[in-house]
C-alpha cells in the first residue's frame, strides 16, 4: 500500500502516511519486515560470555590437579585454585565440568569391617553394680528445663534426680551425688569403689570436671552408651 501511487498528486503514498491512517507503528512494520527476509538468530546461552570455554577451562582444572600436592581435591579446592590464577569462573560450572570429566574426587563410604552380635547385657545380678545416667529437658511453666537422672541397672531404681535451667557439667553430677551419699551413707574420696557408671559422649559427661569427680568417688567409668 506505500507503495501505491496517488492519483492527485502521482506520488507514492508512502509508509509515514499509511501507519498514520492505519495506525500502526512503523518500527512494528520494520520489525516484521527483518523477521521475514533474516534468518532466526540460533539460540545462544544466557548471560556473560567468558573467556574460556568448556575444553578450555577442563584443560586448565587438569593442571591445577596435576600441579597438586594432595589426592583427591575437591571443586572447591580447584575453584579457588583457579582464582588464585586469575581465572575467575563460577563456582558451578566448575563442578559440572569436574563431574563430566569424571576428576571428582571419590566418595568417602563408611563400612564396617567386622559386625559383631550383641551377645552381652546391661542389667546385673545385684544393686549397686552398675548404675547408668542421662540427661532429658522439658518445658515448663517457668521455661526450659534439664533434667539429670541416675539409675541402677540391676532394679531400675532412680538414685538420684535433679532439675535445672542449665544443664553445666555441675548440674549433671548432682544425681551421682544424691545415689552415693543414698547409697554408701556418705561423700568421701574412693568410697565408691566398685560401682560403674555409663553415661553417653554427652559434653558434659565427658567434661574434665565430671570425670575428675568420678575418679575421686572410685566409680569407674565402663561401657559408654
């Protein structure tokens, strides 16, 4: 159409005066114009073009592993080796590569060597052989609460219990303290020797504080839960 000569005047219309009575714009009529006679634009990956591509940048991660004094390094440890060189990457892309080039370093499996049966017990034949504590904590009206027990493995009797907003190493001895003094009628250097105690790798079982006091009692410490 602005192409079409006017009868009046002998002139083309022209495409100013054609979207203007159409009203349409005429960088719509460009654009679909280039889209008709250019071809597509072949579809390219987002973002930030770098230097390196991904052969480049594989050969470079085989050097900093080859240049290694370790085994086994991790995309971590490469990528920052990387940076140290000046080779600025993301994180990511360097373990997509490591992965696909297979240069990850294995996964640690736990095994077990030897399986062993429980064949043994816990329980005794009499009170006061062995005696087992643990810590729980509940809430109460007043807020958080620990709570510290002591129990004889022979007849589950509670020995000792005792409740505080902290469980310290210090509130944790307090039912030793109630089921020795229960127990052997007293508070003394060695008077419980013969008893044993389990306790779990609780930090405050295994403070130096909680075991120095079970050596000065003579309790000794055997089959940690």
């Amino acid at each position: 159409m602005s192409r079409t000569v006017s009868p009046s005047v002998g002139r083309r219309y022209g495409l100013a005066l054609v979207c203007r009575v159409w009203e349409v714009a005429r960088s719509s009529v460009y654009a679909e114009r280039t889209r008709q006679t250019s071809p597509p634009p072949q579809p390219r990956k987002r973002g930030p073009k770098t230097r390196w591509s991904d052969a480049e940048l594989t050969a470079l991660i085989r050097e900093v592993i080859k240049a290694s004094p370790w085994l086994g390094e991790g995309y971590r440890k490469v990528w920052a080796q990387l940076g140290f060189r000046g080779i600025r990457v993301c994180k990511r892309r360097v373990l997509r590569l490591m992965r696909l080039a297979n240069l990850l370093s294995p996964s640690r499996s736990f095994k077990l060597a030897v399986v062993t049966s429980h064949n043994g017990r816990i329980t005794t034949d009499r009170p006061d052989e062995m005696w087992g504590t643990d810590q729980t904590s509940t809430l109460t009206a007043e807020g958080q609460a620990c709570i510290f027990i002591a129990v004889d493995h022979c007849s589950s009797e509670c020995l000792g219990i005792h409740a505080a907003r902290r469980g310290t190493r210090y509130e944790a001895l307090e039912p030793i303290r109630q089921g020795v003094s229960l127990v052997f009628g007293g508070y003394a250097e060695q008077i419980g020797v013969g008893l044993k105690l389990r306790h779990d790798h609780g930090s405050q079982f295994m403070s130096d504080d909680y075991q120095a006091e079970l050596r000065f009692l003579g309790i000794e410490l055997t089959g940690i839960k």
